[in-house]
C-alpha cells in the first residue's frame, strides 16, 4: 500500500508540478497585513474592531486562504500632526507587509502612497480625498467613499432647494482643501457658488474659531457646509449654537464625518446634540440586508477589543470589506502562482543617514494589485468591485436630517442617476437610469429653529456696503424715470414699482440711484447693463427690456410690465362715400362671389333639367332660370324646386356659404357706417420690411438692433428721433420730405405718444412680446426676492395703482385707442369656404355624368358623342309603372298629369312617344 502511494505521489509530480507548487510550495502558513490609524479617534476605533472582526472571520473560513492565516500588525498615527503622524507611518513601512489597511486619514495617505509605489505595497485606503487617484498613485486602492460623490450629493442638496450661494468652513489640511475643490467644482454645475470660503488649522483657538464665526454671520449666504473633523466640527457647532447661528434663517450641511460620529457614540452628551437640530449631514449608503454579519457580532468584538462604548458605523462596513479583498486577492494570488518575498534594493544614494534599505519592496505586489483590482463579491457594505478609475461601483449616499435624540433619513443621493430621491439606490439599479429633474424628492426637513418651513438660504447683510443701481437718465418720456431737477433725486414709473417691491421684502436693503447719461439724450441701454458686468453697478433698474443676448449675462427680475414692438404710423379719417356698400369686400372677394353664384347655378341646372320641368325651355329662359334661381338663393327666395339628391345636396352647402357671406357683409358694413374709421397705408411689419422707406427709432432703444438682425430691415434705412415732438414731426412731413413713413418703439411709449399726439396711430398689432425688468449680476439672490415682491405687487393692484399714476392716458389716446383697421374683407378669409362649394360641385357633375354615361350605354345600341349630348339634353323618360298610372281607362295615349306640368309645358304641344323615349319637339 505504502509503495502504490509513493508512485502514484512520483507520477503527480512528474506529470503536474507546477499544480502541485501552486497549492503547496506558494502559500505560506502566515501572511502579514498592516494597518495605520489614529486609535483615539472615532473612526479609527471602529477601524481596529472591524479589522479583527474580518481576521477572525477569513482564518475561521476554511474556504479562503486555505489555511493560511491573515494577521495584521496596527501602527497608530496621528492624522492632526502631520508631521509626527508621516513618521509614524514611515517608521511602520520598515515591516514586511504585503498590503496596508488605510491610513484612515487622507494627509498620511498622500505621503504613504508615494512609499507605496516604491515598495510595490497596495494601500487599501478609505481616507476620502478626491485627488487620491489611482493615475498617481498606482497603489493606492479607495476601499471607502470619495469626496468627489460627496460634494455631488451636497451640491445635489444645495440645487434642490433652490439655493445659489453657500459659505464653506473647512479644515485648513489637504482633505478639507481637496474637499472644498471638489465642492466648488460640483456647485459649478449646478451654476451654484462659494461665496465665502474660511479655512481654520487643526489646532485653532477657541477665540479664532469664535472669530471665524462672526465673520461667516456678516456674510449673506445662510447656507453654511462644514467640512472638518469630529473634534473641530462640534466644536463649531456648539460656538455657533452659543452665537444663535442654529436659528431660523440658518442652514448647516456637515459633510459625513458627523454621521460617522453619531452612528458610532452610543452616548452623545445632550449639550452637543441640542447644538446639532436641524442640521443636515451625509452618510455612505450601507444596504440594509447585507449589515447583518458584522452588526451580530459588533457588541462582543467591540468589548473584546476595548471599544465597547462605540456602536458599527459606515466605515466599519468599508474596513471589514478592505480586509475580505485582501484576503480574496491574496488566495487568487497564491492560486496564480504567486510567492510572497521581499528584497532590499533601496539605498540612500546621496550618502545620507536615511537607511532606506531598512524598507523591503515586495517583489510580487503588482500582481497581487491586479488580483485586488479584480475582485468582485458581495460584502456587507453592498458589492465590492472597482471601476476603471479604483472608485467602488455604485456610489450613494444617505441624506440625513438630525432630529430630537437621533437622525432622520429624509432620502437618498445615488451617482448611478445623479438625483435626489426617497427610493433606495439599489431599486433604481435594476431600471435605467432616470435623470429628469422632476422626478427629484427629499422627504420634509426640521430645519434649525424647529421650523418646516425651507430657508430663503441668504439674507443682506448688515454690515454690506451700499448698492450702487444704475439708473437711464431719460430725455423724452420722463415719466417713465428721470432726474427731479429740483431734488436730484430720481422719479418716475419704474423708480415707484422699485421702492415699493424692496418695501415687500423682509430685510433691510441699502442703496442709492445712480443716473446713467447726461440728461440731453437718452442714454444707451446696452451699455448701461454692461457696466453690471464690469462691477461699476451692482444692479440697473428702469426701462431696460429683457432680450435673449442680454439674459446671457444678466438675471433679470419677473417683468412689471408687458412690452412689444408696435408700428406708429400717420392716419387720417375715413370718409364715407356714396359707394360705401361695396366697401366691405375687395375687390377679389366680389368676382369670386359673383362667379360661384353663376357656377352654382349652372351646377343646379346640369343636375336638375333632364329631370325637372322648371329647368327646361327654350336657350333663353333657360338662361334666365340658371341667373334667377342662382341670385335668388342670396335672399333664400329661389322658386325654383331640386328634385335631385345631387342637386340637394349642392344648393345645401351653397345655402351655407352665401349665409357666411352675408353675415359677414352685414357686420362689415355696419362698422363701416357706424364706427370712425382712420385709414393708413401701412397694415402691419410686413409693408415695412416690403418697402424702401425710412423708418424711425428711439434713441438708444434695442429696436435698431431688432430690425436689422431679425427683419433683415437695412441700417441705412434707419433713423434715431429723440422724443416724441421729433416722432410728431418726422411723421407729418413723411418720407419724400426728409421725414419717416413710421415709427417702430415699445407700447409703454407709444400710450404715451398718443396720448398727447393726434392723427397718428397704431398700425396692425404687437410684433414682439417682451417685457421691461431690473437687471442683476449673474445668480443674485436679491433678483429672486424681487421678482416675488414684483408678483405680489401685481396680485395685490399696486403695480396697476402706480401704472395709472404715471402711465395715464389722455383723451387724445383714447380716441386712438378705439382705431379700427379698415382692412376690407378679403378673400383669404373665405377661401376655406369656397373651397368646400368647389369642390361639392365637381364630385356632383362627376356622379352625374357617370351615371349618365352608364344609363346611355345600356340603352342606345348606338355610340357617339352628340348622341350622348343629345341624351343628356334630353327629357329623362318616365317608367312604365308610372305611364300606366297617368293613362286613361280606354285611351290609348298615355296623359301626363296636370299636377306634374309647369305653365309654361300646358302650353306646348303633346310629345309623341317613339321607340321607349319621348322627343321634346321643340329642343
């Protein structure tokens, strides 16, 4: 038995040796992992409880390592020193490891990871920091949640809510930096912004962190982002809580060291959680039905390893996770082939006191970094798998609102749609991705000051400087806004809805008006606003219309008042003539009229005479009869009867028409006799752009730029007037004598033109619709204000008080307010109609004469063209049923009855019957 064993062990060696190495000769009885942390930190402690947790759980797992076991040598560091924390870690990178989990804190990571590129030692890190790329830093491994999705999620937040400027406090170290980068870089998108960004050192006294405070409540943003630590975070938040900064009006956003915090304390002292109500802060997302494991055994390990007064938090999750891919990368690494040794190929070449040979490279350790980078199973913080740039799949995260003694989740943040939504990320992993804004929901917040209601998000400040607004110095319709010559002050339409728009708001505003131009023209709007974008105003009120190229740079407010481009032209009264009843139509509308009543007639008689006896005769009152029965219809008192369905149905849908047309005669004419009528030779934007003439302008006003860039209307053509004695002027005199044949401006000048100047009117109606608003920097939160105010100013009948008070009309405007276009009736109108008859009347010839043509065929064995005519001239016979009624008894001769003839047949001689037809004698 011994000896059959022994060949059969020689054979497997001479027939697979290099398995047989694989599973014997690579795996070593012990393999050593480290650890970086900062013991006395919270999540340092939760870090050493899961690392062991894990250890124990692989080396007990017969399946894994297969019996190799794992151990882990713990170096604490200090994340606050970082200088004595680099040491530290340097000092441990002497030890021969194959991998390192954490450091937990990014300023050592960034240090260590360079090591770690020399010694070929993947980092399995869960420090956060956007700019820890694995491009960089080859081995450094992010086995926990980065910045980068975190400051999405925040700015995801800050969006939602309708918030466009934060103030950020950050730790002044490289996580806190890189963290408010990556803040900025998302709030970007958003087209939202820092701004007031303050950082602090990790060692900042009590009095500048109090310092650092006050200058934040001086700022305008009321939404505030903090991005610290757990020790400097709550310290903030009681000396804000003390400075009454945890009130209404306050939003705090705590990046999610401050779940990590709270999840893992069991025992919060009162004092800090009642400085934290209201205050919204960001967990990792841990799927629920995977946290079990760890979760059962977390109150013994925690006691057994001295941590008993913490509680599992996310990074616990993530740390227990880091271990197990280890773990699995390594038994993939021995199952390849692979070997775990060590040499010392680093010397200090510069002849210093460095002893870097006292660090060992790990000669295998880029192949165990693919084996890591390829690992894929499902851990107790969800599925652990890398992407192509070493972040974990699937980034999310909680949004979590503190509340009394605990934390409320109110949604989730998931990088897989990029929105905020009440519905866990892994229901959305199943469905494809869903990017529409409407879909967004957060459940309801308990903001600070135990309020439901959100927070406006910015207040003015009260130690801000003076608004600098610019304001048009107006030359012509000063009511609009000018200077007051006798105060200096400005007045006017657009400064009265201003003042009381800023009356409507719930804060203080300081400012002072500014005039923009010299007073003796009206300025140019365009460079007024432009002065906003070069920091000369900070804001422009008065009469400045918002177009599309201005919003590009500008915010505007809601508009006080609708605008458009409107054609002043010169009239003159219409005089009623003799011939006033042929006023209503032109003259295309009256042939088109004429020549369908004698189509329809001719229609009715083709349809009607082969059959009906008031439709034949002789040529001329047959005439007379298609003119009499056609006109006739005008008044519905034709005489004659239809007899055919074809004829019917055609006088039915002619009836129709002539019943549209007359009504529409009698209004027209109506108007005509009774209402004033001022007649212009302009009828719209159409005749201006046709014609060659000159056309007027208002100086500085946008319309030049309007009819040379969108009607293609010639510069050349244009000429500026300056006020509305100007306007009268170049109107009266016309064209031919150095004047305009009209006046392109905005309606609010135009009401008041007209008001004051008579004989001249509006010629068609609004070729534009636009509005006049105040313009603003880009995403200044004041234009959101007012724009409200200036709604509530429109609800509640203010806007139309002060529009009335400046805006009135007189008498003169009223008269040409009630111009109506003398625009004759015209035949476009009714080409529907007259379409409809048409086309009536070719299908009912069409059906006639095809059954014409078939009757004609089945009964005259002889074919020709002038017979058919002749057939269809002729009298329609009548059938035999109906000529044995009219016979007499005994007679021969069937009789017509009398009923059935018309007057004018009694008199015509009997027609004989000849072969099945009868011959009218006189056709």
């Amino acid at each position: 038995m011994e000896i059959a064993f022994l060949m059969l062990l020689v054979l497997s060696l001479l027939l697979f040796p290099n398995g047989i190495c694989k599973s014997l000769a690579t795996r070593p009885p012990v393999v050593n992992i480290g650890s970086i942390l900062q013991f006395d930190s919270t999540t340092g402690g939760v870090a050493a409880v899961a690392i062991h947790t894990a250890l124990e759980d692989i080396n007990s797992d017969p399946t894994v390592l297969n019996g190799t076991t794992l151990k882990v040598q713990i170096k604490d560091a200090n994340c606050f020193d970082g200088f004595l924390g680099m040491v530290q870690a340097l000092q441990f990178m002497e030890t021969d490891v194959i991998a390192i989990v954490g450091p937990q804190c990014s300023t050592i990571s960034h240090i260590i990871s360079y090591v770690a590129n020399e010694l070929r030692v993947p980092l399995m890190s869960f420090a956060s920091d956007a700019t820890l790329s694995s491009i960089q830093f080859p081995f450094f491994v992010r086995t926990g949640p980065n910045d980068l999705y975190q400051m999405a999620a925040v700015a995801e937040v800050v969006d939602y809510n309708h918030w466009k400027i934060v103030t950020a406090i950050y730790i002044d170290n490289v996580y806190g930096r890189n963290g408010i980068a990556a803040l900025d870089d998302a709030l970007t998108l958003k087209r939202c912004k820092i701004s007031y960004k303050i950082g602090f050192p990790s060692n900042a006294k009590r009095s500048d962190l109090i310092n650092l405070l006050v200058s934040v409540s001086s700022m305008e943003s009321r939404v505030i982002i903090l991005h610290t630590g757990t020790e400097p975070g709550l310290k903030l938040f009681s000396m804000a809580h003390q400075l009454n900064m945890m009130g209404n009006g306050y939003v705090w956003i705590a990046t999610d060291w401050l779940s990590a915090y709270l999840d893992a304390n069991s025992s919060v002292p009162a004092e800090t959680i009642s400085g934290l109500q209201g205050v919204l802060t960001l967990r990792p997302h841990i799927p629920n039905s995977k946290t079990n494991n760890l979760v059962s055994k977390w109150s013994t390990q925690s006691k057994k390893y001295n941590y008993s007064d913490l509680r599992v938090n996310t990074y616990a999750f993530y740390v227990y996770d880091s271990v197990w891919a280890v773990a699995r990368a390594l038994d993939a690494f021995f199952d390849d082939g692979g070997r775990i040794s060590f040499s010392n190929d680093l010397h200090d070449e510069t002849g210093g006191t460095l002893h870097l040979e006292a660090m060992s490279i790990f000669d295998m350790g880029n192949k165990l970094l693919e084996k890591i980078r390829k690992v894929n199973f499902s851990g107790v913080s969800g599925q652990v798998q890398f992407d192509a740039v070493g972040n974990l799949i699937h980034p999310a995260y909680d949004i979590i609102n503190v509340i009394g003694n605990g934390m409320r989740t109110i949604g989730f943040w998931s990088n897989y749609s990029g929105l905020l939504s009440t519905v866990s990320p892994e229901a959305l992993y199943s469905k494809p991705p869903n990017t529409s804004l409407v879909d967004q929901h957060l459940y309801d917040v308990i903001w600070p000051g135990e309020t439901a209601q959100r927070p406006r998000g910015w207040v003015f400040p009260s130690n801000a400087k003076q608004l600098k607004i610019g304001v048009p110095n107006r030359f012509s319709f000063k009511e609009i806004v000018t200077v007051d010559n006798a105060t200096g002050s400005m007045k006017g339409y657009c400064i009265d809805v201003f003042t009381q728009a800023l009356a409507l708001l719930p804060y203080p505003v300081s400012y002072k008006f500014v005039p923009f131009g010299n007073g003796t023209e009206n300025p140019n709007y365009d460079k007024l606003v432009q002065m906003i974008e070069s920091n000369e105003f900070d804001a422009a009120i008065g009469d400045i219309a918002i177009t599309m190229r201005r919003t590009v740079t500008f915010d505007f407010t809601q508009p006080f008042i609708e605008t458009g481009l409107v054609i002043l032209a010169p009239v003159k009264e219409h005089i009623t003539s003799s011939w006033a009843f042929l006023q209503p139509f032109s003259l295309e509308m009256w042939c088109v009229t004429g020549l369908f009543f004698l189509i329809v007639g001719v229609v009715i008689w083709v349809l009607e005479h082969r059959i009906n006896d008031d439709f034949r005769g002789s040529v001329c009152q047959q005439i007379i009869t298609i003119f009499s029965f056609s006109f006739s219809t005008l008044f519905f008192a034709h005489r004659e009867n239809t007899m055919s369905a074809l004829g019917r149905g055609v006088l039915i849908i002619w009836l129709f028409v002539v019943l549209i047309i007359v009504s529409s005669y009698t209004a027209s004419l109506t108007s005509i006799l009774t209402v004033q009528q001022l007649d212009t030779s302009i009828k719209g934007i159409d005749d201006l752009k046709n014609s060659d003439g000159p056309i007027g302008f208002q100086v500085g006003s946008f319309a030049q730029d309007y009819m040379v860039k969108e009607l293609n209307i010639s510069r050349s053509r244009l000429r500026a007037l300056g006020s509305p004695q100007e306007y009268a002027d170049a109107l009266k005199i016309g064209p031919k004598e150095g004047g305009v044949m009209a006046i392109v401006d905005e309606r609010p000048y135009v009401e008041l033109f007209l008001s004051t100047y008579c004989k001249i009117a509006v010629a068609g109606t609004d070729f534009t619709s636009r509005g006049w608003g105040f313009a603003f920097p880009r995403d200044s939160p004041l234009q959101v204000d007012l724009s409200t105010a200036i709604l509530s100013l429109s609800e509640n009948g203010e806007l139309q008080r002060i529009h009335a008070k400046w805006l009135n009309t007189g008498e003169c405007a009223t008269e040409n307010s009630e111009f109506v276009d003398s625009n004759q009736l015209r035949l476009e109108s009714f080409l529907g109609l007259f379409l409809i008859c048409g086309v009536a009347c070719v299908l009912a010839l069409v059906l006639y004469f095809g059954i014409m043509l078939c009757k004609y065929l089945r009964h005259e064995p002889r074919k020709s063209l002038r017979r058919f005519i002749s057939f269809v001239h002729g009298k329609e016979p009548l059938k035999n049923k109906e000529r044995r009624s009219m016979s007499l008894p005994g007679s021969s001769t069937p009789t017509t009855p009398m009923s059935s003839l018309s007057s004018l047949d009694m008199e015509r001689p009997a027609r004989p019957v000849r072969n099945g037809s009868i011959i009218d004698m006189e056709s």
